[in-house]
C-alpha cells in the first residue's frame, strides 16, 4: 500500500490477484481517491491498473510507491528481456493514470524478484532486487533510476560491502529513499560473530561520484537476540530519521517484532533506540512495515504487525527511557509518534 504524502491518492497492490479470473497471480493495484480530509474514499476511472502485458505468475503489485504524479509498481516475477527476473512499471497521471515506463535491471537475471521492493520519491527511484546473486544466490541488490530529462535510466547499482555481503542475505528485500539517501535492508545477513539472519540496513548517500554506501552506514539492532530477528525487513527514512523494522525479534516475546529509530549525531554515528509492545502478543511481528509521515518530519510513523485478536489496553514504549514514544493502536497498524 502507498499513499501520496502531499496528495490525494492511495494505491493498493493486490500481487496475487487473477486479471480477467484467467491470469492466476498475474496482479493488480486498486487506486483510490480522497480529496477531502474526512471524505470517503472515492475509486477512479478505471479503479484499477493491470498492464495489458501481464502474465500468469508477474505478481504485479508485490510493491507500490507514489510521490507527485508519479506511481511505481513492482512485479518481482514479472518478464523483461529475461523471463521471470522481475519488472518495475511508471504510471504518470494527467487526467487518468497511464503507464508511461516499464523498468528492468541492465543485468537482470531470472530469479532476481527486481521490484520486491519500490522507494519513489521525486524522480529518484529506488528498486530492491534480492534475489539478485552477483554476489552469491539471493546475496540481493539495489538499483537506483534517475530521470533528470523525460526518461527513466539506471544510475547506480547497491550492493552492500563485498567483505559483509553473502549468499541469501537478501540485500534489498526493502528500500527507502529521501533526498539524497537512500536505505536498504537486508533482513537475512547475518553477524558473523554472533547470530544467523540476525539482519541489518544500510545507508547510501549521494556524493560527486553517484551513490556509495555512508561511513558507518551499516545500522543494526542494539543487542544480539537469536532466532532470525530480520532487522532491515522495512525501512523508512524522513527528515534525517531512519526507522528499520525487525519483525522477528523476540524483545518481547517469541516473534513479537520491534523497531529502531536511528538519528545521526553531531559526530556522523547513526544512535538508536528500539520501540516495542510493552505487552506484546506472541507472533505479533510489530515493524513487518512502516510509514513515516511526511508532514511531521518524520516524527510520526506507523508500525505494521500481524494482525492478531488484541484485548485490554495496548501502548508502545520507548525501552530506553520509556517516556519519549506515544502510540496508539488500530487494526494491524501501530500509529506512533515521539518528541523531538
């Protein structure tokens, strides 16, 4: 899902859904329309996008993102040149949405899922690949397009550092991007001194040179916990905030999820501070998406979590000093907010 931080639009992907009940798991996005604060929504003409070149399988829809007028759309099985290696298409809308790109790797490769994950924001697109294997099967990447005239080109290709990434990190299972940084997260790298799939996220700024990854840009959790943790499943950035999603971590129970807040110091490090459930359910997996809101600077965001049956009284906290977060909870989503 995606909405339009200064606009009027939601779009929902719907990756499994059948075109014309005959493409089985083909894709579609659902588009709505809300003017008005407080208003309905209301759907568009036509409510729902499916490009005329799906097939069975494409999973269009897997990711969304919008920013302006812009709407990207990911189909992580979809074909390009290669079959099955993954496609990324570029709605522009004028009076209706209509598809004005359809974006792949320059090296793409079957089995890549390219647009697992989409970031769009202006005219930088960020597109995770983590399945791509140049650096072992599913070590993952990220790509980088730029459209500085009219059309959409690849700039730069992420990986993370050749002495950290290894096979079936799934480096680029999510991407964020907001101004000139970009992060990416790879939910199942693993610390080689500790922990299995312990997972990180990685940031990468834009210099003279293109896009390289920061110094110090590798964020992880603030204690090893084992059991895949998958820190870097989500990613968000605004601001100069970055918040990274673990829902596998056991903070608070098995599988309970958490997030970290991570804000640059004066001296270039990347602090932290991990917000949980205080009184979590087991397999909640809290942080399995996130939004920061655009309008407050990044200093309110929602927490994705796995839907469960929720009773009593519910808070998220802020385990460092317990007074800094505020949240409240509705159906599958944590809306937090936190003081500056």
């Amino acid at each position: 899902m995606a909405i339009d931080p200064k606009g009027p639009w939601l779009a929902v992907g719907a990756h499994l859904a059948d075109a014309d009940n005959a493409r089985k798991d083909s894709g579609s996005v659902a588009l709505y329309l809300n003017p008005q604060l407080g208003a309905q929504p209301t759907r568009p003409t036509p409510p729902e996008l499916v490009p005329a070149d799906l097939q069975a399988g494409d999973q269009f829809g897997a990711s969304v993102s919008i920013s302006g007028d812009w709407l990207a759309v990911g189909a992580p099985m979809g074909d390009g040149r290669v079959r099955d290696s993954g496609v990324v298409y570029l709605f522009y809308h004028g009076e209706t949405w209509d598809l004005k790109a359809k974006l792949e790797a320059a090296d793409a490769a079957k089995g890549d899922q390219f647009g697992f994950s989409v970031s769009l924001n202006g005219h930088v697109l960020v597109v995770g690949a983590p399945g791509e294997s140049a650096r072992g099967s599913s070590a993952g990447a990220a790509y980088v397009f730029e459209m500085p005239g009219n059309v959409w080109t690849q700039t730069a290709k992420l990986l993370a550092n050749a002495n950290d990434s290894q096979p079936f990190d799934e480096f680029g299972s999510s991407v964020a991007t907001d101004g000139d940084e970009i992060v990416v997260g790879a939910p199942f790298a693993d610390d080689r001194t500790v922990h299995k799939n312990f997972g990180a996220a990685y940031v990468f700024q834009r210099n003279a040179n293109g896009w390289s990854l920061a110094d110090k840009g590798k964020l992880t959790a603030d204690a090893f916990r084992p059991d895949n943790m998958q820190v870097g499943a989500a990613v968000a950035i605004r601001g100069g905030r970055i918040v990274v999603g673990a829902p596998g971590d056991d903070l608070q129970g098995t599988d309970s999820g958490s997030a970290y807040v991570f804000e640059r110091t004066d001296t270039g490090v990347w602090s932290s501070q991990p917000l949980s459930v205080q009184d979590p359910g087991q397999g909640e997996q809290l942080g399995a998406s996130i939004q920061l809101d655009t309008s407050s600077n990044g200093r309110a965001m929602g927490l994705g979590r796995r839907p469960v049956s929720i009773t009593g009284t519910r808070r998220a906290v802020d385990s460092a000093s317990q007074s800094r977060f505020s949240a409240i909870l509705i159906p599958s989503l944590w809306v937090v907010s936190w003081k500056t």
